[in-house]
C-alpha cells in the first residue's frame, strides 16, 4: 500500500507540474493595460506643444503581442452658451447644464501596425514589460480650450504567428475608423481588441 501511495503522489505531482509549465501557460490568454496622458507646455511667439503617451503593459501571466494601435487626437473649443445634456454612465443618468461644443477638429490621426497586421516589425510584451509611445505636435496657443484623445488597440499572444492583414478605412474628417478598427475579430477568438474611454486634456 505504501508503494501504492508514493506512485500515485509521484503520478500527481508530475501532473501538476505539467499542467503548470505546459498545459495551463499553452490556454492562457494575455491582458494588457492600456491609457493615455496628455501633457503641454508653451513654445515660444504663440505656440504649444502637446505631448500624449500611450502607455501599454503587459499585466497577464503570458508573452503578448500587439497587432496594431489607432490614435485620434481632437482639438476641443467650447461655446459660450449653456446647454443641457442627459446621458447614462453605467446605471446612473446624467444631466449636465455645460457649455456647448463646436465642432472637434482634428488635429492628428496615427495607425502603429505591426507584423500581424502586415507592418514591418513586432512589438512584443514579456509579462511585466511596458512600452509608452509619445505623438507630439505643435497647435497655435489658445487656439483650442482641450484635446480629446481617443484610441483602440489589438493584442493576442505573442505565440501566435497567424497574420491579419488589415488597416481600417478613413472617416469623413480623415481620422481613422475607431470603432471599425476596435470591432476586429481574430480566427478562434484569439485576438482582442478594444477602445479606450475619450481623454480630454484642458490647454
């Protein structure tokens, strides 16, 4: 019986190291974290340049990789007329008495495709590693009252070597399609991608 015992406990711990090193790390999927900071500062005459830094982290157990990046920055001016805005956030309902919005004007749109997405070069993320991309560009100083950042991105493991060729269309404005690009969906689920919440920077 003893025997018996210490094969079984042997059989169970070289299961459990098994499925530690190879079975569970070869089902796990990536996550990364991703945001945006806006920074500014003044030039001389009556100039301003505005920095943002697109921060991406590899916070999940596995090497990720990731495919592509869409960023579209918006120069903001608000009117001087008060309006009323209701709107849901969760499950709460909203209602702003705020100053209206002029039309955004765009002031710069960017697509980071990677080897995946049939660009020139990976950009892989070992567990732990972080990468902040910077876009940097110069607007007239009081020109706008913000900068409104929005952007999506795709990742997937960094094992995967199946390629999506693709870049997403142009809206009407010449920014890229958000929401397009965010919708994408991989072979078998494996690629994820998403949209970050709208970041308004005051200037």
């Amino acid at each position: 019986m003893e025997i018996v015992a210490l094969i079984i406990a042997a059989a169970w711990g070289f299961y459990v190291f098994v499925y530690q090193e190879r079975i569970k790390p070869s089902y796990e999927q990536p996550t990364a974290e991703i945001s945006v900071a806006v920074s500014h500062q003044p030039l001389h005459g009556d100039k301003e340049l505005v920095s943002v830094v697109l921060s991406v982290k590899n916070i999940g157990p596995v090497p990720l990789q990731m495919d592509g990046a869409v960023v579209n920055i918006y120069g903001v001016r608000y009117t001087d007329r008060v309006t009323t805005h209701v709107q849901q956030v969760g499950s709460a309902i909203l209602t702003l008495h705020t100053l209206g919005e002029a039309p955004r004007s765009l002031l710069a749109t960017a697509m980071m495709r990677y080897k995946p997405f049939g660009g020139r070069s990976f950009s892989s993320f070992a567990p732990g590693r972080e990468k902040n991309p910077i876009f940097n560009f110069a607007v007239k100083r009081n020109a706008y009252d913000a900068v409104s950042v929005d952007y999506g991105f795709c990742y997937r493991r960094a094992d995967d070597a199946r390629h999506i060729k693709y870049t997403p269309p142009k809206d009407r404005d010449g920014a890229y399609d958000l929401v397009l690009f965010s919708s994408l969906q991989g072979p078998t689920g494996a690629l994820t991608c998403g949209y970050g919440a709208s970041r308004i920077q005051a200037l």
